[in-house]
C-alpha cells in the first residue's frame, strides 16, 4: 500500500458539469412542457396535400381549424370538403412570403376563432430537376416560402403565445433538409435552412410554454407532384418523381402522416421524421456522410441527364408520359383524388 499524501479526488471538468446541468434542466423542462389541448389551430398552405390531411386530423380531434392558400378556388373546395366533417372551417387567401400578409390572417383568425394556440408552417414549393438548371430565381422562391414564410406567421403569431404562456408551432421541413437529395437543391437548401432555425427557435423558446416541433417527412403519397415544377427533361424527372412518391415503403400515406405529426406536436416532440425509413436515412447520413453522399451521388448518376427545356419549369400536369400517370403511380393517383389535387 502505497503511504503519503492522500490522492485527489477526480473531479469532472466545468464543461461536463454545465452540460450535464443543462441536460438535467432540459428533461424536466420538457416534462413540465405539456400545454393544454389545442383549441384553435392555423394551417398554411392547408387547401390541399398534405395541409388538407392535418386539417381533416385537427378537425377530427375537435379543433377550431382555420386554413390558408394563394388560390382562392382551392380554398373554397377545401372549406367545403373539410366541413363535410360537422365542423365549421375559415379559409383565408395568404401569401406567406409578405410579412403584412402573415400579419393580417393571424389577426383575422384570432377574430373569428379565437387567439391561435398551435400554428402550423405546411405552405410549400418544390422544383426538380438539374442543378444546374436551377436559378437564383428558384432559390430565392423556396426560401421565400419555407423559410421567410415561416419567420412571417411565426412573428405574426408568437407575441400573443408568449403572453399566454402557451402555444405550439409546428414548421413541416422535410428529410432533404437533413439528407441532401439530388436534383432537388433549392428544396433541400431552403427546408435545411427551415428546419434549423426551427430547432433554434425552440432552443430560444424552452421554459416559456411554447413548443416548436420541427417535421421531416420523407416521401408522402399526397399526391402532390402533379404542382411541383420540374426543369431540363421535365418528362423524365416527372416519372422518377411521381413514381418514388407512390412507392410503399419508400413513401407514408398522408393521412397516416398526418396522425404521427399531430399527435407529436401535442406531446411538444422536437423533431418528427417519417417513415421508418427515413430515420434511417438520417442515421446513416449523421453516422457515415461520406459514405451517405457517395450513395446519393450514385443515385444521382441515375437520374435524368441536363437538356430538355433546360432552366424552363412546366408543372407536373404538363410533363406527363407513358410512364406516369400508369400503373406504377395507382397510389398517388388516389390520393391526388382525396387531397384537392386536381382541378374540378
């Protein structure tokens, strides 16, 4: 046995002792985070897709739902298929992107329904195709809409939630924000950029009563590709697309989605990322990136090659073909028919 003078105690650094600390306060925080039911929610870009699905869930749990779009048409066919549910629904026309805009839909749906308890960020725009078929135009739109458009309803409705001490927002990014897809870059890039500053929002927010959960959704058989815009060989980049998103197992049924993002958002998780698959994708990326890239890249060598209508974009309704619709897009094709996708 060794004899003199005694050993020190081990003692953990600062650094460990402040992280374990804010762990500690972090768990009982969310613990404590468990605002009442949603009264009153809003919903951007709700007419149709996937905002349609969450309308019908919120409805379904006994909310007052409010809805937003740029059509007008689509809104009103909405409004009337929402309200085949027993429950009477506001549909207001909303440009996210402008600032006043955001402002006045808050204040018109805390007028006609009450002060909003949950908001969700859903309103989207997607291109496909060629990076460098893309544009500064492009990039600008998606950031506009998925990012800008989330900071305008956020400061429109986040004020009043603070004076409550409650509320939930709820910003629907998507799995290419955490997984770099190819031929969809401005997507990727904006909903990357929405779905980081949605999660430093909710860092900034904890202890104040209001939740933010931040959803990344791969593939959802919504029916939606049909208003995606697609560039270079629209045709080609139009059946990849429209058949990956009807495709079982690589793409989740909306309504099921749905379910999953609502039920997420009234525990306050802080992250929803769906399908299964999905999750997986995210792991691999987070574990190995050189090794995720290096397979995305392979699967971007597949894809469409530049040409066609170059840096022009056509809707999904104008770049159709043999292979889509067809048998391989039955799924999508059905949920075009329940999701307010097509033109009545």
């Amino acid at each position: 046995m060794h004899e003199g003078r005694p050993s020190a105690v081990m003692r953990p650094p600062p650094a460990l002792l402040v992280a374990a600390a804010g762990f500690g306060l972090g768990v009982a925080a969310a613990r404590r985070a468990r605002p009442a039911p949603s009264a009153t929610v809003l919903i951007s870009g709700g007419s149709r897709g996937f905002g349609l699905q969450l309308a019908r869930v919120y409805l379904e749990r006994g909310v007052r739902v409010a809805i937003c779009a740029r059509d007008a048409d689509e809104l009103a066919r909405a409004k009337q298929d929402l309200e085949r549910l027993g429950r009477p629904v506001l549909a207001l026309p909303c440009d996210v992107r402008q600032a006043g805009s955001a402002r006045e839909l808050v204040a018109a749906v805390a007028q006609h329904l009450g002060c909003v308890d949950s908001l969700v960020h859903n309103a989207g725009v997607i291109q496909v195709g060629p990076a460098e078929h893309m544009t500064r135009a492009d990039y600008d739109d998606a950031l506009a809409v998925h990012l800008f458009g989330a900071l305008n309803l956020v400061s429109a409705a986040l004020p009043d939630m603070l004076a409550r001490g409650r509320g939930r927002i709820v910003n629907v990014a998507s799995i290419a924000g955490l997984v770099p897809f190819p031929h969809l870059l401005p997507y990727a890039a904006s909903k990357a950029a929405l779905a980081c500053w949605s999660e430093g929002l909710r860092t900034e927010l904890a202890g104040s009563g209001v939740t933010v959960t931040t959803v990344c959704p791969a593939l959802m058989r919504t029916g939606s590709p049909r208003h995606a815009l697609f560039k270079g060989n629209h045709r080609k980049e139009y059946a990849w697309f429209s058949i990956a998103d009807s495709l079982p197992g690589v793409s989740i049924g909306a309504a099921r989605a749905a379910r999953r993002v609502v039920r997420a958002a009234e525990r306050g998780q802080a992250r929803v990322v769906v399908p299964t698959a999905a999750r997986l994708a995210v792991a691999l990326h987070a574990a190995t990136p050189g090794a995720a890239l290096a397979l995305l890249g392979g699967i971007g060598r597949l894809l469409p090659a530049p040409g066609g209508i170059g840096s022009r974009s056509l809707p999904g309704s104008a770049s159709t073909s043999a292979w889509s619709p067809s048998v391989l897009t039955v799924l999508d094709e059905r949920a075009a028919r329940v999701n307010n996708q097509l033109p009545r």
